[in-house]
C-alpha cells in the first residue's frame, strides 16, 4: 500500500499516481470528495484529507469518503463485517469519524453510480465504524432529488433520565449568545450535545466560526447542535409530526450545511424533553435542506433525505496546498 492516492478504475494508470479522479456529492449541502478504492489499495493520510477538503486551494468538502471492500479494513467492527462495502469517512481535518449520516446516503448514491448496487434489488448494507447499516431508495418528501433512507442504529441518552429533569447534563458557552445553555448528550454512534433555543433570532445570533464549549469536556470531543422547536403538524399519513430547525458545530470540520447524525441526536432530545406524548416522526431544516427522522419504539433511528452527486473531477495531486 501507499500514503499516495490510488487512481480509481476509471482514471489512466499514472507511475507517478499524480492524477485521481474523484466524485463530488452532498447531502442537504453536507458535501464530500468521494474516492473508489473497492481494492483497498489506498492509504488515506490526514494531511491528504486536508489538502482535498481546503475550500479555496483544494476541492472543498466538509469530509472524505473512501469506498472500500470491508475485507480491505483492518480495524472495521465485527457488525460491519457482513456488508461487502465500507465507508470510510474522515472529517476535514483528517480525523476519523465514526458515521456520518448524511454521507452514508451519498455513499449509497456513489455506489448505485459505480454500478455495486441497484436499488431495485433491495436496501444497501453498508460497513461503518459505528456498525452496520442499510440505505433504501425512498419517496422524496420535499424536492424533486433523489432520496434514500439509512437505518441509524440505536440512539442514547448517555447521562441517563436523569439528566432530562435536570435539563441536561452538560453546560455549553456558544459565542454570540450571552448566557450558558444547558445541553443534552445524545449518543447516534457518534458523540452529540443538543441544545435548545427559545427562537430563531437565537440561532442567528449564534456564532459557530469557533466551537462551542461544552463543559465537561466530552473524551472524543462532541458535535453540538443548537435546535429551535417549530411545533407540530400533520403528516401525509395523518399522523402528528414534530418540525425543528437546527444549526450544527461538528468536531473537527466545524459549522457545516447540514449534519445526518446531529439532526437524529437533536429529534431525540426534542422528543426526550417533550415527554411520552411528543411525535416519533421529525422534520429537522438545516441551512442545507430537509430531512426526515423516525424513533422507533425500539430505540433505534431512521434518517432519510437528499443525496446528489455533482461532479467528476480529475484532480491534480501536486496542485493542492502543501
């Protein structure tokens, strides 16, 4: 293997590996480089993921997600092991992330690009660090694109109940705002803490060009979601859903479009606060977009929404930023 990336099947081999060429996708806005290393050829240094991810000198994502045979992935967890394909995804600054909901849709959407899947056939298992899971094509529910719909897994309150009738279990300082915010973790595979606004004009005024600080301080870090409670309506099948909208700050890219997981961590903290009456269904709006989030009764998520795919791009290694 090599610290170099690999061309893909469809580049022209290169000795000097100078040329890859890559996709281009986003889901609500949430974007990433896409590599094709089905061979597990391909070592993805951080310094590389940061050169692909600079938003002036390189492509610009907020990750990179490299498409991977899950026998090629030394450290994927055993649950992961029954997919044929793994994401793996690393944050813009190169760091390792466990899951990424929004770019597992995208992952899925790459895929059916590649020809490794067709939604006909049925749902895609796909291997994560967080385990596995499984994209089916779906109805859209807003827009015209294309949409997919990806079982989450268990979602978690870590602090226990408890910590729903003390309002939280953590204390956030979010820049822009005068005051702490009591906020609640929330664990989707990945780490999250949600905290609550009395409005949209507090989400304005919130400042996430620095990372909140959250107190304590999480041991992996934390995403930090801030969320404005919209009520509630009725849904296509008749049936009450909750509507938020919600800004996120993510660990190691910092505020970004849209975020799969935050918006699974901030409908469950909504629902968990709003007590045994609250909706199971969620319509969450990021600055990107629309999703969809269903609690099932048996603690697990369902996330569904918008995934594209943009562009093809032959990009020039010794080009990027140093």
């Amino acid at each position: 293997m090599t610290d170099a990336l690999a061309p893909t099947p469809t580049s022209a081999p290169a000795p000097d590996r100078a040329r890859i060429v890559a996709t281009k996708g986003h889901g609500t806005q949430n974007d990433f480089v896409l590599l094709d290393d089905r061979d597990g050829t391909l070592v993805l240094v951080p310094a590389r993921v940061r050169q692909l991810c600079e938003r002036r000198a390189g492509v610009g994502a907020d990750g990179v997600i490299r498409l991977v045979a899950t026998e090629h992935v030394e450290d994927a967890p055993a649950a992961a092991r029954a997919a044929r394909w793994f994401m793996d995804y690393r944050n813009a600054d190169g760091s390792v992330a466990q899951m990424c909901g929004n770019g597992v849709r995208v992952f899925a959407a790459y895929a059916q690009r590649l020809g490794l899947w067709d939604p006909v056939t049925g749902p895609l298992d796909v291997g994560t660090r967080a385990g596995l899971r499984t994209v089916a094509a779906v109805a859209p529910e807003v827009g015209d694109g294309p949409w997919f719909e990806v079982g989450m897994g268990p979602v978690t309150l870590p602090a226990g109940p408890g910590a729903l009738a003390d309002g939280g279990d953590a204390h956030v300082d979010v820049a822009g705002l005068s005051v702490t915010r009591p906020g609640l973790s929330v664990d989707v595979g990945n780490p999250h803490t949600v905290v609550v606004l009395a409005d949209g004009a507090d989400l304005a005024r919130a400042d996430l060009t620095t990372a909140p600080g959250v107190v304590p301080v999480p041991p992996e870090g934390t995403n930090v979601e801030l969320v404005v409670p919209l009520g509630e309506e009725v849904g296509p099948d008749g049936r009450p859903r909750g509507h938020v909208r919600m800004r996120v700050h993510e660990r190691g890219v910092g505020e970004t479009r849209s975020c799969g997981t935050g918006a699974v961590a901030a409908a469950a903290a909504v629902r968990a606060w709003g007590g045994p009456q609250a909706p199971d269904v969620w319509l969450v709006d990021v600055p990107g977009g629309t999703v969809r989030v269903t609690l099932r009764a048996d603690g697990h998520a369902e996330l569904a929404g918008p995934a594209l795919l943009v562009a093809e791009l032959d990009v020039d290694l010794a080009a990027l930023p140093a």
